[in-house]
C-alpha cells in the first residue's frame, strides 16, 4: 500500500518544492532505465509480465528501460506498491552511492590519462552498482598492495590479500573486515527485521517494563539461564566493560559503565545465548568470508538484537513519530544513551512502518571517523575524513548541546544534519573517557518531520553550506578552508596572486 510519506518522498525526488527542496526548481524528469530493468530482472519478469501487472503497455516498458521515456510519479508509486519495494531502490540512492565510491576510486592519480569524464562513471554506477562495486573492492585491494609494499613486506597479489588473511598479519588490515561488515550492513539498509520480530516477541512474551528494563533483563537471565549479574571495580577487569563467566555462571560488568551501557551489555548477552542460531543462519546467507569478518558480523547483529529489544521496533517508531524525533526526549523514554539512541533511527526501515531514513556517523577529535551509516544516499568518504565545513566538528566547542545545519554537496543533494558530542568510559586515569561527535541526518525532503529543523527556512538559499566529502575529493573553488587540493585537478602555482583558498587548480 502506497502511504502518503511515500507519495511525499516520491514528489520530493522528482523536484515538487512544496516537499521541502531548499532549491525553487521546476520538477525534473526521472529518467531510472537501468534501474527499473534490474528491478524486473529480480523479479524475473519478462517486460509484458511486468507492464501488464504495473496496468501499462510492454513497449512504453520498454522505452523506459531504455531511458527514452522518463519515469513518472505515478509509475514509481506504482513499482512500489506493486512489488513492495522501498521507494529509495527506485529512486537511485544505491547508484548515488556506487557513483560516489566509483568517483573516489578513478580520482586516483593512477587513472589520470584514462580519460574518464563524470558521466563514464555515472553510466556505469546507473548501470549496474553490482560492477560498481565490484570495482571497487579490486581498488581497495590495490591500495592494500601498495600498503604491502610500503612496509617492505614486498608485492602482495590482491587475490592473495583477500584470500590468505594469515599474510596479513602485518598490516593494519583489520580495517578491511570492517570495511566488508559495514558494505553488508548498508546493503540491508541497516535493517534485519528478522532480529527486530525476535527482540519484540521476547518484549513481550516477558512483559518488560520500560522504566525498569535493566532489572527485567537480569531476571530474566536469572530465570532463563541461571546466569548472575555482578558489577566489578575497574581494579579487576581493568579496560573490560563486559566479561561471560561460563563456568561461574556470572555476567561481570565494569562499574565504568552508565545505565545505559549495562543494560545494552546484557541485551547483548541475552542476543548470544538466545539468538546464535538467528544470527548464524543470516552470516551464512550473506556473502561474507574470512574468520575476522564473520565474527565482527555476529557481533554486530548481536549489537542489533539488543538495540532492538531495548528500543522495541513498534514502540519507539510510534515514539519517534510523535515526538518529532526528539532523540533527547527518546533517550529519556527508552532510558537509552544519546549515541544508542540515533543509530536505533537509522533501522527504522520496516516496510509499512518506516522512519525517517536516516545517515550516521561519529568521529574523535581528530576527525578519524569510526562508525558510518550511509542511508539516505549520503556519499561519505571511504578511503578519508570529512569536510571541515560541517559542523559536526563544531560540536567539541559546545559539548553536550545539540547543532544543527543544512548541508549540501556538489551534486547539489542537500541534507538536514544534527550534531552531539557524546562520551565513552574511561577506565581511570591511564585511559581516560573519550569525546567523540554525533553526527545524524536526512535529506532535506525529510527535514519537515523533525522538530529540530522547525526554525529553518528549508527553501531559503541562505541556509545552506555547501560541503565536499573531504578536501581531496571536493572540487568547490572557493573554499578557505581546504587542507589538500582535489587530487584529479591539476595544481596551479602563481607567485604573484593568492586566492581564497590556499590552492589553486584547473577547473576542468
């Protein structure tokens, strides 16, 4: 069933600015060929199967899958409803995405004479992401070459790399199962409904009460599995947060942990006693190999599991909804932390009762980023940081308060963005607590179901800060605050003229 969000998200992309564009732009035509063909191919549709169930005719099919004929609202509203697809596979944000990572990989010095304009790459992203991506984990295994070489380990084939972890072992390729964790989470959306089903039907059968769910949780591990739950000085379990005692049937926590934090701890724990059999059906359905890898995908939908049962899906999507997604006052409710609580908003993805889709990420003070969830077609950086001009960084000069801002980057998709500095426990004075920043946002056809971008003129040009995904990848001329020059520009030196910016380049 076709909702109204739906309709609403389908005139945003196709240019309605009664839906909240920031720019007063006629409606642009939609022209999804590729898309729509791979969509029927899924399905295993010859076209006049999949015209006569979408009430069209095969040859106007036809002429769609060709990109002779844009794609109407109306036609995407019906693949939707007709084949219960998410809007956004109809929309492009997987090849939004393909052709940022595949525009990444070919600013590569390495291609510089390849002669590859933006819309080569922009074909092949449309094409097929598949490929795209294809391509791009053979470039990422060229960079981990290159890194075998610059440690003198000397030439390391990337088959090799990919399938003898074991030669790895001197490299800092731990990042590379990371990496591979974090494509397989996006590919689903940051979605299991699986887990979500298993977490309320746990919720419920135990009658959790939400405002005293850490002593459910202990119950409940009492009862169920015998299992004690003991909070330990940080003396004894020194930088451990969280420690099975098999054989003496305990569950140690450290008293560095929040409330917060002790409950997730144990949701976890219950996730792994009860939900293992889940858990390894869903890694073995994926396409995720190496030992490395594996564990860190249990791990992480074990970390899903318990972000579900504490944040019950049904609950906290009404929840969200009428509070206008107040995360504060979410956190508050759900007895939740700050960080816990906006990445529970980006896997509200349930068909019929979706959220927001939402993009994550958090970075330290250096700008390394270590979580990243790229929904809402939002291009971060793979192989980098990110721009100086968002004001995510802003965020560690008002510790705790909440900023916000309009962003939007040079293929002109623009996004409503929330910042937050949030603290991870120290375990004494050898390793201190830990600031990092917060960063959640939606693309600015979302903006209107936020209460934090109430204030905003979301179709005032004033209100928007144009961004890059990092300075050596942007190609914005005019910006003061660039650290590197964009890599597939040619530097220009001048002795005589200086610029705003501290480098200046050829713009094509």
């Amino acid at each position: 069933m076709v909702t109204k969000s739906t309709s609403d998200a389908v005139s945003a992309r196709l240019g309605d600015k009664k839906a909240g564009e920031p720019s007063r732009k006629r409606p642009q035509k939609v022209f999804a060929g590729p898309r729509v063909r791979r969509i029927r191919r899924e399905q295993g549709l010859t076209q006049a199967a999949m015209a006569e169930q979408l009430g069209i005719s095969a040859s106007y099919l036809n002429l769609v899958e060709r990109n002779q004929r844009p794609v109407s609202a109306q036609l995407l509203l019906k693949l939707a409803d007709g084949f219960d697809l998410d809007i956004r596979e109809l929309s492009g944000d997987d090849e939004a995405r393909a052709f940022a990572e595949l525009n990444e990989v070919f600013a590569d010095p390495l291609f510089q004479n390849a002669g590859l304009s933006r819309q080569d790459v922009q074909d092949v992203a449309a094409a097929s992401p598949s490929v795209a991506d294809a391509i791009t984990s053979l470039y990422q295994a060229y960079r981990e070459q290159l890194a075998g070489k610059g440690l003198g380990l000397g030439p390391v084939a990337p088959a090799d790399i990919i399938a003898d972890r074991d030669k790895s072992d001197h490299l800092d390729l731990m990042k590379f199962p990371v990496e591979e964790v974090r494509d397989y989470i996006h590919a689903n959306r940051n979605h299991f409904g699986e887990l979500d089903d298993a977490a309320e039907a746990l919720y419920d059968y135990r009658n959790f009460a939400q405002d005293e769910l850490y002593i459910g949780l202990r119950r409940h591990l009492d009862e169920a599995h015998g299992l004690s739950v003991k909070v330990m000085p940080v003396d004894v379990l020194g930088a451990t947060v969280r420690r099975y005692d098999r054989h003496g049937r305990r569950i140690l926590l450290s008293e560095v942990l929040d409330a917060p934090a002790r409950t997730f701890q144990l949701a976890y724990q219950i996730a792994y006693l009860e939900q293992a059999d889940l858990i390894e059906r869903m890694v073995k359905a994926s396409s995720l190999k190496g030992e490395e890898t594996l564990r860190l995908a249990r791990i992480s939908l074990a970390n899903y599991f318990a972000a579900a049962l504490i944040m019950p899906y049904t609950r906290f999507h009404s929840a969200a909804e009428d509070s206008g997604y107040d995360i504060e006052l979410l956190a508050r409710r759900f007895g939740t932390s700050f960080e816990q609580t906006c990445h529970r908003l980006t896997t509200l993805q349930r068909a019929g009762e979706r959220g927001i889709p939402f993009f994550l990420i958090r970075v330290d003070s250096a700008g390394n980023v270590s979580k990243r969830f790229a929904a809402a077609g939002f291009h971060f950086s793979r192989y980098g940081g990110t721009c100086p001009r968002w004001n995510l960084h802003d965020a560690f000069r008002t510790p705790g308060k909440i900023i916000t801002q309009i962003v939007q980057l040079p293929d002109d998709t623009t996004y409503f963005s929330i910042a937050r500095t949030v603290r991870r426990p120290g375990a004494g004075v050898l390793a201190p607590e830990q600031e990092l920043a917060v960063g959640l946002g939606c693309e600015i056809s979302e903006a209107s179901r936020l209460k934090y971008a109430r204030a905003y003129d979301v179709t005032a040009a004033e209100a928007v800060t144009p961004i890059g995904v990092n300075c050596r990848l942007c190609e914005r001329p005019d910006c003061a605050e660039r650290a590197f020059p964009p890599i597939n520009r040619k530097l220009i030196v001048d002795e005589h003229a200086r610029g705003l910016s501290s480098f200046t380049f050829q713009n094509v």
